[in-house]
C-alpha cells in the first residue's frame, strides 16, 4: 500500500483523543510504556508489561490514538486495519467522481434545507 495514501487516510479517519493504553478492534492492547509521562496505578505498567512479554500487548512510545471507520475504532499504532482500508481507498479512488457528485449533491440538499428554515428576528 501506498504510505501516504495510508497517512491520509489516518489523518482523516483519527478521532482527536488518545491516551496512555487502548485495546484495538482486533484485540491487541497498546499502552504508552513511559512510566513518568501518565499516573499508573500500582502495578498497571508492570502488568502490561508482562502481558507484552506474553504476546498479549504492545509498549509504545507514545500516546495511543485511535482511527474510527467502519463503525470499529482500531488503534493507530496497530496494523490489522491497514488490509481493509487498502480496499475502502482503492474503492474510492475508483468512484472518485461519484463521491464528489454525491456530496455536492449532499451540499446543494442541505443548504436548500438551511434556507427553507425559519428565521427568529431578534426584537
């Protein structure tokens, strides 16, 4: 896959939080594996951790963030998404002129709804 079609596509789909540790769609816990930068509990960092050590989390450096598509929410720093948004980016880039069509038209609807609208003057 093309990486900066991948980047794009990241950057569209991002949701504007993040934090020290998210579990993905797939099932793969990440955690920020910096133990100064967030108020663990007792034992939470060690825990996952060891939970990396068994193949059942990853340690990242930074803070985890999430790409919402599909009705899912995946883990930024994880890889089992990249399959299916190769195919929702080949399909759009295939139907580009349709999806401008549509959501020109989706403009045009909305706007007609907005002017239609009542007005409250103000005294």
């Amino acid at each position: 896959m093309n990486p900066d079609k991948l980047e794009n596509f990241e950057r569209a789909f991002r949701l504007p939080i993040s934090s020290c540790r998210r579990v993905c769609e797939c099932g793969m816990e990440f955690f920020n594996d910096d133990d100064g930068a967030w108020d663990w509990e007792r034992g939470e960092l060690e825990l996952l951790r060891l939970q990396e050590q068994q193949g059942k989390a990853k340690g990242v450096s930074y803070s985890v963030g999430v790409v919402e598509f599909d009705g899912k929410e995946y883990v930024d720093g994880c890889t089992c998404w990249h399959d299916r948004v190769e195919k929702i980016i080949a399909w759009v880039d295939e139907h580009r002129n349709g999806i401008a069509k549509y959501l020109n038209a989706e403009k045009a609807r909305k706007v007609r709804i907005a002017e239609a609208s009542p007005t409250v003057d103000e005294p």
